[in-house]
C-alpha cells in the first residue's frame, strides 16, 4: 500500500535487529532496512560496485559493509568508505509510525 506522499510500509519496528540488516522490495527496488545507534537507515541492497545484496554483510558505525569485497557503505549517505566501491548507493527517507517502518524509494535523499 503506498501512502499519497511515496512512503510504502515495509516492516514491523520490532522485526529488526539492531545492526543486522533486514532485506525487503519496494516496489522493484531491493532495499535494505538496518536498525543501528538508535534510528532506522534504509539503502539500496545492491552494491555498486559487485552487484551483490548488501543486507548480507556486517553493520558498524552506522556503516554496511559488502560482504564480497568489503567496500563500506554510509548509512546516512551512500558513500562508500573505501575500495573497491567508487559510487555511492542510494539511500530512502524512512518514517516511523507506532511500531510501522515506512520507506520512500521515490525521494532520494
């Protein structure tokens, strides 16, 4: 169900895992959800630079790091932190209403 403003429920508050990213479709658009320090990130799940899931690799400080060749990825921007990674990912608004997380694929920010 997508609400008038682009924000699609994706997942239960209390299905995430602090720092263990939850994969889920937008859409055709694979995201991942990740719960760490406290807010709720959501990311593209494709690396940009193998083409491989993201929600398969490890969270730490507010970083997702690529399981393949281990470029890390901000949550809060995209941008990778190292090689082999040269391009950022996107990264979605994401809303929290009572215990829903809401995401938007159509407002990048």
């Amino acid at each position: 169900m997508t609400a008038a403003n682009g924000f699609v429920r994706v997942c239960a508050l209390s299905e995430l895992e602090d720092d263990t990213p939850k994969r889920v479709e937008v859409g055709d658009t694979p995201v991942s959800i990740v719960r760490t320090e406290g807010e709720v990130f959501a990311i593209n799940d494709i690396c940009s630079h193998a083409n491989v899931s993201l929600s398969e690799g490890e969270v730490e400080d507010c970083q997702i790091e690529c399981w393949l060749h281990g470029s890390s990825f901000d949550l809060r921007t995209g941008k990778p932190s190292g090689l082999p990674a040269t391009r950022p990912v996107p990264v979605y608004p994401v809303k929290i209403e009572g215990d829903d997380v809401l995401v938007s694929v159509t407002q990048e920010s």
